[in-house]
C-alpha cells in the first residue's frame, strides 16, 4: 500500500513536530517529577536543620561534638534535599519510586 503526497507531507510535519517538542516534554515531565516529591514531602529539611541548630549550641561546649553534628545536617540535608527528590523523580511511577527509595 503506497503513500499519498498528502500522508507523506503530514507524516514529515509529524515527525519534524515530535523532534522540535521531545526534548520540552521530557524535561517538563522529569520537573514535574521532582516538584510532586517536594509538594509530598514539605518538611525534608527540618532534620538537617534541627541537627544544624544542635551543632551550632554544641560547638559553644565542645568544638569536636559541634563539627560531627554539623557533618551530620550536611550529610543529612543533602541525601534528603537532593538525592531523595532525584532518585524519585527518575522513577516514572509512583509506588516504585517509594520502594527504590527505601533500598
């Protein structure tokens, strides 16, 4: 079964569609990804920052107790601000995305 010039124009003016918005698409779906984890999860950087505080009035006491727990809220703040939300926004789905994340 042959083409018309008609099919053959429209499935260029597809094709040449898809490309110019594929990469739009993409990037718009994988922000929302990581927005839905944020909106989820309002409160991901209250440990770091509790534990932050707890540095700062522990470095009044004891320089070393103070350094750990401000190594703490980074390492703390970091896998739950960033790597979390990327990792999930990764995942297409929801339910595996949950999963992935507590491994």
């Amino acid at each position: 079964m042959s083409m018309t010039l008609e099919e053959g124009v429209y499935e260029d003016f597809i094709a040449q569609l898809y490309e110019e918005h594929k990469k739009e698409a993409i990037e718009e779906f994988t922000v929302e990804r990581l927005q839905s984890y944020y909106l989820k999860n309002k409160l991901l950087a209250k440990p770091a920052l509790q534990a932050l505080k707890e540095a700062r009035n522990l470095v009044k006491l004891n320089v070393t107790a103070g350094f750990i727990f401000g190594a703490i809220s980074m390492e703390v703040g970091l896998k739950a601000t960033l790597l979390k939300p990327i990792v999930y926004g990764l995942v297409h789905t929801d339910s595996i995305a949950g999963i992935i994340l507590e491994m």
